[in-house]
C-alpha cells in the first residue's frame, strides 16, 4: 500500500514538473518554427540576356511562433539572381509571398540556388537553411577565350614567332566577332572577323616580328556582339629581342718597332676591322698573349684612344691570368654611329721582357654578346722568330 501511494506522490510530482516547463519554457518543447516553400524548384528558361523574369513563390510557416527571414540570396553570388523582399518574418501557421528575379548579364546556362537565413527549421529536413535551386537558361551569343595572356620571344630582328588563342562561344546563339584592334604594329592577326555557332570554337593566330630589339607590351581587343561583354582584351607581351648580330673581319698587324725586338724594346701593335658590308654598333674582342714573355703598356690599360676608339665608350673590362702563359686582355667598344667602313679599332703598346725562343704570338679573339666576327685562320697575326 505504502509502495502504491508512492508511486502516485512521484507521478503527480513529474506531472507538475512538466505543467511548470510548458508553462515558463513553450518555445523549447514544441512552438519553433518551421519554414517549407512551394514549388520547391524554379525554373527561368529562355531569358534574353539584358532582359528580366520574374516569379513568385509561397513560404509557409508550420511552427506556433514568428519565423524571422534575415537574408535570401543566391548560393553563388550570382547578382543576375535577386529576391525581393530580402528580409521578412512569416507569422505563425501563415504564409509570405516572395518574389525571384533572374536579369542574365551573360548567356549561358545557371544551376543555382536561392538561400533562406532564419531562425526556423526546414520542414522535412534537418539542414541548416532552406534552399531553393534555380535552374535557368540565358539565351544570347557569349565570347570566351582560353588565354588573357599571350608570350612571345623571338630569337633574331625580322625573325617572327606565332602563338595561337582560341575563341570560343558558351552562349545559345551565333556569336559575331567584329573586329581586331592591337596596340603595336608589331603584332598581326591571321582574321578579321568571323561568326561562331553556339559551343563552338574559332582558332586566330597572333603573329609578333620584332621591329626593335626592346622588349614590346601591347593589348589586342576584340569586338564582338556577346551582351555584357563586347569588348574583350589579351595582352600581348613580347620579350626583349636579341639585336641583329653582324660579321667583320679583324686583323692585328705591327705598326711600329722592330720585327725582332730586343729585351726592353717597346713594339705598337693596331687592330683593325672590316665590317664587309654590315652595320657594326660594337665589338667585344679578347687579346691573349704570354704575360711572361710580353707586358702592356698605357694609362688606361693595354688600349689607346685611336682610329675608331676616338670619341667611343672603350671599356677595358679586366685581364684574365695575368703572368701567365695564357694571359688575356678583354676589351669592349660601342660606336656612336654605325660603322661601315674599315677602320683602326685600337692600338696597343707591348714591351718585350725577355729574349724569346722559338715564337710567340698575340691571339685575336672576338665573341658574339655586341657583335659575331670571322677571323683569319690562326685567329690573329702570329709573330715569329725572336719576338
């Protein structure tokens, strides 16, 4: 009897605690809100692009309290989806009329959604947010392309190099390219204008000729009738060019002092050069000779001023293994003016300090970074007997 009066004291005790809880805490058990949508899809099909759609959808409040909507907006980002209102509340057991717009900037098509941030349930469903997806259709031509960026380098003046970029149309109709227009004249299409059917392709080829040895960076627009888009740039960027390389013939041939010097005596050795019909702008010459056996001599290293070095940058750059057998003297002159005409490059003074046996010689050794030369065999004037 005790075991059953208990039993009736703890039931009723639970009872009240339940009344308390539905009496201070409503919300917790059984009144959130809970948001559906009808249709559950929208469809805009076949929207010209600059123009607007718009349509209407039924949110449908379930819950025993207000349903507050703070945001509706497109999963993407897509601004040609828009919601009007963008924030409401929907009362309990009510409904809310909201308005979906698609205005397509682009044709093309959208597989998107629209988002409901709230603070109610989803019917049916335990996600998060309520969702809409969007499936809609722009008609209209679309330009693509598949590079913004094209490179060129070419190996030589006058040399030209091609790349290739490939347009494209994503739209529904044929797309009108118009027109080409490049900032350089360096630069060419192999097109003037074409027309491209829906997801189709058309291949152009850009062409670079250098003109100049600079480095070139230029813009090549195309017009076209894609809506939203019917002026599209790709930058065209050429590298520097390597300049025109030119050939001349050198020679060294003693202009003063004995042919068969002694210990101390001074000798004057020239270099010239024959451009033989080229423009030569410099020359960067190596003199090699034995350190032991012959020493330079001058102020401004083994070279004076004279013939063509008047009034040019000569830049003695250094003297490789000096006191050596295999010493050299590396030298570089740029002209002021194009030179044609054969003329003295340097003139070098050499002071013999020992007596020699057997022969000698002054190597002339010219190399390609200002200018490529042919030399006479032996690759300069070899000095015999006692010098």
């Amino acid at each position: 009897m005790r075991r059953f009066a208990r039993s009736i004291i703890c039931g009723s005790w639970l009872a009240v605690v339940i009344a308390a809880l539905s009496a201070h805490c409503p919300l917790a058990l059984w009144a959130q809100p809970t948001l559906s949508v009808l249709p559950v899809t929208v469809v805009f099909d076949s929207v010209t692009v600059g123009g607007t759609i718009s349509t209407t959808v039924l949110l449908h409040n379930a819950g025993d309290s207000n349903a507050n909507v703070t945001s509706v907006s497109p999963v993407s980002g897509n601004p040609a989806l828009t919601a009007s209102p963008e924030s409401f509340t929907v009362a309990a057991g009510q409904d809310f009329v909201l308005t979906l717009t698609f205005s397509p900037q682009f044709a093309g098509e959208v597989s998107d959604g629209f988002r409901f941030v709230s603070d109610a349930a989803v019917s049916g469903s335990t996600a998060p947010s309520l969702i809409i997806p969007i499936a809609a259709r722009a008609t209209g031509p679309r330009i693509t392309l598949s590079k913004t960026l094209l490179s060129f380098r070419s190996l030589a003046l006058a040399s030209p190099v091609s790349d290739t970029l490939v347009i494209g149309n994503a739209g529904t109709e044929a797309l009108n390219v118009l027109s080409f227009v490049i900032t350089s004249g360096a630069f060419t299409v192999n097109a003037s204008s074409f027309e491209i059917a829906p997801n189709d392709t058309q291949s152009v080829v850009v062409t670079y000729a250098p003109e100049a040895s600079l480095a070139v960076l230029a813009a090549l627009t195309i017009l076209s009738d894609s809506p939203g888009q019917n002026l599209v740039s790709v930058t065209l960027d050429a590298a520097e060019t390597p300049k025109a390389v030119r050939t001349a013939r050198i020679a060294l041939v003693q202009t003063e002092g004995s042919r068969s010097p002694a210990a101390g005596d001074t000798i004057r050795l020239a270099l010239f050069m024959s451009p033989e019909q080229d423009t030569i702008r410099g020359v960067e010459v190596f003199l090699g000779f034995d350190n032991t056996l012959l020493q330079t001599l001058g102020t401004e290293g083994p070279f004076e001023r004279s013939g063509l070095t008047e009034g040019v940058d000569l830049q003695v750059n250094v003297i490789e293994d000096p006191g050596s057998t295999n010493a050299a003297a590396h030298f570089s002159v740029f002209f002021v003016q194009d030179k044609r005409a054969s003329d003295t490059l340097a003139v070098i003074r050499v002071l013999k300090l020992e007596q020699i046996k057997g022969q000698t010689s002054i190597r002339v050794l010219a190399e390609s970074p200002l200018s490529r030369f042919s030399r006479d065999p032996g690759s300069g004037h070899c000095y015999r007997g006692r010098f």
